[in-house]
C-alpha cells in the first residue's frame, strides 16, 4: 500500500491507473495530424531560384514533390479508403549541374528534418562499410532523436549512379556494392519498420535499436549516371556524336547536344538500376547541362555566387574587388573546356586570384583590385592546371 494524504491506494490499482493512461494518450498522439505552415511550389521555387541558376524543370518537380508531402502527412483518416501514396523523386544530371547544391537549399526552408545521406559507403547487410539503415540513422540525428519528427523527414540519396549492377543482366555472383545495396533499398523506399542503431554502424552490437517507420519519409535520389548518353541515343536510334542517316533525326527533332531531356526509365534499367528500385522512384527528372550564359550567371548572380565571395573575402582585407566582363568570359569559356560545370569555375577562379590573395594581406597600401582578361588569362596560362590539360 502507498500512502496518500488521506488516502492510501495499492500498487496493482496504480499499474492498472498507469496502462489506462497509456491507451488514452496512445489514442491521442494517433489521432493527431501534423499542421504545417504551407509553402506554396511556387514560393518554394522562388526560392531555389535565389541560389541555383536555371535548372527549372527539376525545381518544379522537387516543389510539388515536397509540397504534396506535406499535404500526405496533414491528410486525416476518413471513410473514402483513399490514401495518398509519396511520390519518390530521381534526378538525373551531369556532374556539377547542381543536384546536391539543389537539395542543400531546400533543406533551409523545410518544415520537417532533413538529411543528406551517400549511396557510395553503403553495403549489403553483412560486408565491411554502411548498410542501409545507416541512411535513418542520419534522419534520426538531423530530428535530434525525435523518431515522431524523423518518420515525415526528407532524405536525399545522393550518387545513386554508384550503386548500379555491372551489367544490364542480373548478377550470378554477389554483387555487394551494387545490386545487393538496390534490394536492400526497396523496402525502405516503399515504406517498412526498420531497426535503426541511434550511433550508427556496428560497433556497439549491444546498442539498443530503434524502430523507425518509413512509409512517410519522402526519398529524393540524384545521380551523375555518367555515360547515360549511349543507352538513350541507342533507343533513340541515334548516335551521340556523329550523323544519321534518317532524316527524322537531322531535321533538329531530337537535339543531339541535350539528349538527357529525353530520359526514360527504361535508360535507368540499361544503366544497372534494377526495375523494382526504379518502380518505387516514379518521379523522374533531369538536370540540363550548364551553358555559357548559366555558368556567367552561376559567378555572378545568386545570393552566394562565387564572384560575391571572393568580393567579401577581400573586403575583409579593405580592398576593393572587381573582375571585368572579358575575364569573366574566359574563365567560363575554360570551364566549358574542363568540362567540370560549377565546379570547375571554383578551380580557376582559385588559379587566377591565389597570387592576389597570397601578397594582399601584406600589403595594406592597396586599396583596389581589377582583374582583367590580360591578367586571368596570364596567372592561368602559367598554372598547372593548364599544364595537365596540354599534356
């Protein structure tokens, strides 16, 4: 018996007290919806826009993605027997185009939390590296450990390329960073109770699991898919490079130059993706290659454009940075070259102002720095970078 203030209550009518409240609070917590405040597609691609040039049919296909997952998580429970399915995302795009740069500035705006895990450590169950649960395991700790919060996250499966099967054939012996890994995905994607160890990997065995739901976390998946090109001119009945002798194809139907816009799943398949990982992504977008004028607006152009960096960066040092229209030009055009998109523009904006950036800080009677096409083109004609390029 425990004894109250004027009253005394034994412990079985206590256990029995504590199930009651356990049911009703259950009961509860199921019949809560989630209520979110909105974005609109339209705003949420606004604001993509602020930060990744171009790229709009891949932004319209995330907005409406992230958008009707929210709306999944606020439907209530009626009589109608109609359950809204998610609608799991892949993109396609060469490397540099802006995929992970795409899901980075979407996390910023996004009322649930958000992770961004690599296809390339993960394994089948069993070998050295990360099995899939790992990926939750990020979800989880991005959620602060709130497993209510991680199961209507977003997860982007970043180098999901890396993850195809050698061959268009299945394969006879273990393919253990390949098919295994796309068959270990599949349940996950469509929705299952996963054991998830809250530090991740195996060296806790003892560590206890938790039990994570998928079935309301929204997968976005981006690849490079590097030498796709092949299988799509192949079904297409064209060559990527080169002429053909049909007529169809030379009357500017199908643009040779841009042949990613016509991506279908069955070029997935031709890549190594097998069909049951491709049927549970069945939203498919492409990201276009970068152009001159995209590249130029990449340096200039959005909140945390490039040239903008390396403005603040001298700022700091009070000197004045500017970088004329003609070198500008020449270090898109050497980007082209490279064929790095983006990225590339990093690499030798960094060739072209080390030097300024090594004896500036020393030399505090300079107030102003211009870089023209004489100077660009000369700090990156002497570079190595060039050098490995000429060899």
């Amino acid at each position: 018996m425990i004894s109250g203030i004027h009253a005394h209550i034994c412990d079985k009518c206590i256990a029995q007290a504590q199930q009651i409240l356990d049911e009703e609070l259950k009961t509860t917590l199921e019949n809560e919806v989630p209520n979110f405040n909105l974005i609109k597609p339209v705003d949420m691609k606004g604001h993509l826009d602020e930060f990744v040039v171009g790229q709009d049919e891949a932004k319209k296909y995330i907005s409406v993605a992230v958008y009707n997952h929210y709306k999944r998580l606020m439907q209530k429970t009626n009589n109608d027997d109609i359950v809204i399915e998610k609608s799991n995302i892949i993109m396609v795009g060469q490397t540099g185009t802006g995929k992970t740069y795409l899901a980075r500035t979407l996390a910023k705006i996004l009322q649930v939390p958000f992770c961004i895990a690599d296809a390339t450590v993960l394994t089948e169950a069993g070998y050295v590296g990360e099995d899939v649960e790992s990926i939750l395991t990020r979800l989880l700790q991005a959620a602060n450990y709130d497993v209510e919060a991680a199961e209507r996250g977003v997860v982007y499966i970043d180098e999901i390329d890396k993850i195809a099967r050698k061959s268009d054939n299945p394969s006879i012996t273990r393919d253990v960073s390949g098919e295994g890994v796309q068959q270990a995905l599949l349940k996950l994607l469509e929705g299952t109770t996963a054991n998830v160890s809250p530090q991740g990997g195996r060296k806790h065995p003892d560590q206890k699991m938790i039990n994570i739901n998928t079935e309301n976390i929204l997968f976005i998946c981006g690849g490079a898919f590097d030498g796709i090109e092949r299988h799509i001119a192949n079904r297409l009945n064209t060559r990527p490079i080169g002429f053909s002798s049909d007529d169809r194809y030379n009357s500017g139907v199908i643009d040779k130059q841009h042949l990613l816009q016509y991506i279908t799943a069955q070029d997935i398949k031709s890549f190594g993706l097998i069909p049951e990982l491709i049927g549970r992504l069945p939203v498919l977008t492409y990201l276009d290659p970068l152009s001159s004028d995209a590249l130029k607006e990449i340096l200039t152009k959005p909140k945390n454009a490039l040239i903008k960096q390396y403005t603040k960066l001298f700022e700091m040092e009070d000197v004045t940075l500017t970088i004329e229209d003609e070198a500008l030009e020449y270090i898109v055009e050497k980007a082209i070259e490279f064929k790095l998109g983006a990225r590339g523009l990093r690499s030798i904006c960094e060739v072209i102002i080390t030097d300024a950036m090594f004896e500036l800080p020393s030399n505090k009677g300079i107030e102003e720095m211009r870089i023209d096409y004489g100077y660009a083109s000369e700090k990156f004609e002497k570079s190595k970078i060039n050098k490995l390029r000429a060899a």
